[in-house]
C-alpha cells in the first residue's frame, strides 16, 4: 500500500490531536484484535510480560499500581488476575506471582500474534523515523506539561 502524498503545507496545517487519536485507535485496535483471539485483554498481556520478566517478585497490587495507569478499558484488574489464575496461567505463591507452563505458551502465542502486527506497522518506516516520530510526540507531550519519559 502506497500513503498518498500531501505537500507539506497542507501536512502542516493538520491536528496533531486527530491523527494521535487515529493511529491510537488502529494501532491499539490491532493489538487487541490479536490479543483478543486468544480471550486477553490489554492488561491481561501487560501482566504476562511483566510476571514473566520477573517471576516471583510481584505482587498483585505492586503489579495492579504499576499497570492501571496504563488501562484506558476500566479493567477490574483483581478478576484479570483471577481469569489468569482460573486458566491455570498464574500462580501465586507466598504472595508473588508466577507464570504456569500453559501462561508462558499462551503468552508466546500471544507474542507472536503482537509481533506479526508490530512488522506490519514498521514495514516501510526506518528505526531513524520511528524514533523522530516517538521524540516529536515526547515534545507534544513535555510542551504540555505531561509525562514524556518512558514507561
């Protein structure tokens, strides 16, 4: 596919805040189309990645306090991590949490289904660009008085 072209006068003249909101919306519809296949939400992958990443050292709500910023879904995340846990892809033991053999594969399967999607989105686009493109939003955000620094 071929983005049709604009001068650059008519490029500058556009709302940062419609296109932000419009490549949210695909970008974040296209994950959650991928999660959604294998019944996750958002946050139900954020906790994979995150109990993965370091097993055995999270609580639920040091993990639910490092998260729920991020949940724009209104997620009850206490019945996220009890669906995991029903699932039998989370355990917690001594307070922490860990990841179940069946957890880790369905967070690979997951992993690869959000890959796939993230190479479709980069096709075209240098590691150059896509770093211009995260500073100059950083700038929006910081010129705002908002948080610009890294998750």
């Amino acid at each position: 596919m071929v983005v049709k072209q604009y001068s650059e006068a008519e490029l500058a003249a556009q709302p940062i805040g419609y296109w932000s909101g419009a490549a949210y919306r695909t970008v974040v519809g296209r994950i959650r189309a991928e999660l959604a296949v294998e019944q996750l939400s958002q946050p139900h992958w954020w906790t994979l990645n995150h109990v993965a990443g370091a097993p055995g050292t999270w609580s639920r709500t040091a993990l639910t306090e490092r998260l729920q910023p991020f949940d724009d879904l209104g997620i009850d995340f206490a019945e996220m991590l009890d669906d995991l846990a029903g699932r039998g892809w989370l355990v917690e033991e001594d307070g922490k949490l860990s990841l179940t053999e069946a957890g880790e594969a369905g967070r690979l399967r997951a992993k690869e289904r959000v890959g796939r999607a993230h190479e479709q989105m980069h096709r075209g686009i240098s590691s150059t660009e896509y770093v211009a493109t995260l500073n100059v939003l950083r700038r929006f955000i910081d010129n705002l008085d908002g948080d610009s620094d890294l998750p």
